[in-house]
C-alpha cells in the first residue's frame, strides 16, 4: 500500500461532496486558490445539519437547533469572515442559568488575565456550596496547569468524563450544576458517554486559556443566511453549487484513484481531486469495497455512534400580554430542557422561544406532543417569567443523527484527511480535527482537506 502524499499537486477542479460546514470551509478555501469547484448538495440551501428549515404554515424560516459559536472557535469564526457574515455574531459574556430548586445564578468572568478571570465570579457563583466550588477549582487546577500530553491523548479518552469527575471526588450537585451543562451542550453527548479529552478540551479552550475564550456569539439572522454567501464566492471563481446527491464513486483500483462522482440521476461528474464532507453513514454507501480495502480511512465508517438533538420552537405569550422571558439565554440545570434561547417578540405579543434538548437519546422518540407538554412544564417550572405563559403554537425539530458520538475509544474510528487513494480527501466533524462534534471541528476539517490540495 502506497503512502499518500501530502499534498495533490496543481489540481484544475474538484468536487465537494456536501454542503454543510466542513463542504462550505473546503469548497470556498478551494475556490479562493484558484480550483474550479462544483459543490454537491442535496438540500435545497446549504449549511447540512446548521441550517434553516420553511415553517409549513408560516413560510418563516426555523433553525433546526440553535447553533451557537464561541470565542475560542477559531477555525468556525475565520469562516465567517471569508463569508462576509462575521458581524452577524451578536456576542454574550453573561450566562444566566437556573437550577432544578429554581435557585438562579450568573456567571461573567472579569477583565482579569487568564485563568483568574474567573476566580471572583466562581467564589460568589450561587448554588454551589463551598465544598462543590473547592472541588470544582482543583479540577479546574488540574485541567490547566496538568494537561495531558499528546501522547497520552488516547489514554484520556479511553475513559468517560463522568470516570474522570468520580476518580477527583466531584459532588453530585458540581456535577449537576457546573460540568453536565457545559460539556452535554459543546459535546452533544452525556457525561457516562463522552470521552474525557474532549470534554476538558472544552473547559481549557473555551473558559482557562483566554479571558474571552467562553464568550457565546448568536446569530441574529437564521443559520442558513449565514451560508448563502459560499454560493456567490463559488460562482465568482468559476465553480457551480449544484443540488443533487452522491450514489457512488467510481473508483479505479489499479491506480488507486477516483475518476468520478455519479449521482443518483446518473450524471457524472469528474475532478482532478474529490472532497467528501458527506456524513460518515452517508460515506460509507457511497464507497464500494475496493475503496475500503485499499484506505484504511474507509473500514470503520459503520463503528462510529451518533447522538441526537432535539430543537424546540415555542411561540407563547403571557395573559396580560407582552413577552414572557426577560433573558437573552438561560440554561436550565437538572431539567430535560437545557437551554431557552429569546428569538423576539411579534407585535401582538406572542414571543418565539427556542429549547434545545442536546444528547436526546431519551427523548427523540417520544411523540411531538408530549415533547412540547414537557418543555413547556419546564418553561412555567424554572424559566423567569414564563410561569402563566400560554402556548401559542409549537413545533419540535427531531435531528436524529445530529452530530458523531464522542464516546470513549472514538479517537480509533476517525480518519485523517488524506490516506492510499490520494484523490480523495475527507472532511466533516467525525473526522481527526481534534474537536469533539462542533462547527468548529467541521471548520477545521473543510480547511484542512483544502491544504491538502496544492493551487494551481
């Protein structure tokens, strides 16, 4: 078996498989050095599984979840600035949660140098006790100034981050309170079943290692308006977003290359080089068995775990009129609602809210109904204002396979980049970003499989 090179020298064009974020990075890095690209989307707009979808009755535009970016998302923010969509981040430094005894609380790190940002606003964090916070800062102690090192990467995430809290003696209440919320909202997955790495990854990148770094920015306009821009700077290079989808790729074994793409109308369409940012199932039928016997990268696809999303969309109002929750965001702790994000307040009164509901697994199969009965329980039991408000009307977005399983172990199913056949590269969130499941992952997947490609 050969041994790839690292980058595919002087290709004229190429075709991106898939339009999500990873398919976005790759197709317009690509495009900006020069290669004709043609991107190969199946739905209507792109963005994949961070998108926009029409509201039956409505026609409005209704994210599937609410996707959020923060700070630290270097690869995901870049992004943003080559689509021109950056100032559409509307940013927050102030998160309000509130816990399952209806105790609220707020955390906002001071101006402070990294780590001690956080010192002062920890020491008065309400529902946690002195004991939790002592807990709670020497784990904290441990994930900064401790961190593994590469080579005991694999070890760390052999183990589930709920091993990694028991074997440091975290409270019930910390865990609760302080770890499950972050890291089941960055990792979409729970603390039984996500790997350790990762979810310290989360804490040292996103709240330790810069004063800004946990700052979460939310787009003020839906997901899919901040995609819309790739098409243009396609186009503009000589490229084409075509929507269709992949049936196969035809492979030739003797030189281990692809030499083209046919889709399911059977057209087809060749490259100099091929970028799949399909999802891995979706990869994994595309693929024939030669494929898979000649690149490693293609012989688990069908190991790896996906965790589930549920989104919410809840127009209520309240009986003396006007809108009910008062925050921009809340988290709420100890509740199978997890997060309620304000999206406005119409001029009749009636206000959008929209939950999230991450690592679902429980819930995803529940009929619509009795989903929206428990969200808006939550809603009178814990969210500020909302204890009289009426449900106007509601719709409950199911992503099943929302993101990869960070599960422990998951680090031996990711594929790299590049591999035998050296046309075809691989991008999207499950592959070896480093990253658990984020846009950010995907980011810096797209941008790698377009480093791997030498301009023209």
């Amino acid at each position: 078996m050969t041994t790839p090179p690292s980058e595919i020298p002087n290709p004229k064009s190429a075709v991106v498989l898939g339009g999500g974020v990873a398919g976005i990075a790759a197709a317009v890095r690509l495009a900006e050095a020069g290669v004709r690209v043609t991107l190969v989307e199946m739905r209507p707009r792109l963005g994949g599984r961070a998108t926009s979808i029409p509201d039956p009755s409505s026609g409005q535009m209704l994210d599937n979840c609410q996707h959020v970016v923060m700070r630290c998302c270097t690869a995901l923010l870049e992004l943003y600035e080559t689509l021109g969509v950056a100032e559409r981040m509307v940013w927050h430094r102030k998160f309000d949660f509130v816990h399952a005894n209806g105790t609220r609380a707020s955390l906002q790190a001071t101006r402070l140098p990294a780590p001690t940002h956080f010192a002062l606003p920890f020491l008065t964090l309400k529902g946690l006790s002195l004991r939790d916070k002592f807990g709670i800062a020497r784990a904290m102690h441990e994930v900064f100034w401790s961190p593994p090192k590469p080579e005991d990467r694999d070890r760390v995430n052999a183990e589930s981050f709920a091993d990694w809290l028991t074997k440091r003696k975290q409270t019930a209440r910390a865990i609760e309170r302080f770890w499950e919320p972050v890291v089941v909202g960055a990792c979409n997955e729970t603390l039984d079943r996500v790997a350790a790495g990762y979810a310290l990854q989360v804490f040292r990148e996103g709240f330790l290692e810069t004063n800004s770094g946990y700052e979460m920015g939310l787009s003020d306009v839906p997901l899919v308006g901040l995609y819309d821009p790739a098409e243009t700077i396609i186009s503009k290079h000589g490229g084409t977003v075509l929507q269709a989808s992949a049936k196969s790729l035809d492979y030739d074994a003797v030189s281990q290359t692809v030499r083209g793409v046919v889709l399911n109308d059977g057209t087809r369409l060749e490259a100099d080089t091929y970028v799949s940012a399909l999802p891995f199932d979706v990869l994994d039928r595309v693929v024939g068995e030669a494929m898979k016997t000649d690149d490693p990268r293609l012989q688990r696809l069908g190991e790896l775990e996906v965790s589930p999303i549920v989104g919410l969309h809840l127009w209520v109002r309240s009986p003396g009129g006007g809108p009910t929750m008062t925050l921009p965001h809340i988290a709420l702790t100890g509740s199978p609602l997890h997060w309620v994000f304000d999206q406005g307040t119409d001029d009749g009164g009636v206000q959008h809210l929209h939950g999230v509901v991450s690592a679902a697994h429980d819930l995803v199969d529940q009929p619509n109904a009795e989903i929206l009965d428990v969200a808006m329980k939550e809603l009178h039991r814990l969210v500020p204002g909302c204890a009289e408000a009426e449900l106007v009307e509601g719709r409950v977005i199911k992503e099943r396979r929302a993101t990869f399983s960070c599960v422990p172990g998951v680090d031996a199913l990711r594929p790299e980049t590049s591999g035998p056949i050296a046309n075809l590269l691989l991008a999207g969130d499950w592959c070896a970003t480093g990253w658990p499941a984020t846009m950010e992952g995907a980011a810096r997947s797209g941008f790698a499989a377009a480093r791997a490609v030498k301009s023209p």
